[in-house]
C-alpha cells in the first residue's frame, strides 16, 4: 500500500509526505492522551512507533510474545480512543 510513498528523510514517527497538517489539534489531542496513558502502555507506544522494527523484534525487546505484543497494542489504542474522547470533550 506505501511501497512507493516517499519517505520524510526523518527517522521514528512522522507525518507522511502530502499529509495536509493546517489543522494539527489532532496531533496535539493525540499527544495529551498518550502522555495520560500508564508507563507501561506509553513505552510500548515508544518501541511500537518510534523504535519501531518487526512485530519479534519489538515483542522479543518487550520480552512478550508477538501476539501478546498485538494484544497489547489493540488495548492501547482503545485506551488512547478514550482518552482522546475526554481531552476533545475538555477533561
């Protein structure tokens, strides 16, 4: 699907090239939820979208299993969905 999407030239997490950003409260909500979120889902958010890697090597540096990892990860963007309601409503 992005074989041929151009890469930013950064490294870690960024906002692909194209991406309209005029509007960028999503970007700052999204940021106040993960700050909300407990330590152990914020470092899984680190080594997920910033160290970033393979599905084993991410669970092997987490010393979990991959489908523990994906489980894991499916619960974290809940949280953040919830959170991202209660930043948006002004909590």
């Amino acid at each position: 699907m992005f074989k041929r999407a151009q890469h930013g030239g950064a490294f870690g997490s960024s906002i692909p090239v194209g991406v309209d950003v005029s509007g960028m409260d999503h970007i700052r909500d999204t940021d106040e939820a993960v700050r909300r979120l407990d330590s152990a889902s914020r470092a899984l958010c680190i080594e997920f979208y910033v160290v970033n890697g393979s599905g084993v090597d991410i669970a092997r540096r987490m010393g979990i299993t991959r489908k523990e990892l994906y489980e894991r990860i499916h619960a974290m963007h809940q949280r953040v969905l919830g959170l991202l309601n209660d930043v948006v409503a002004g909590c």
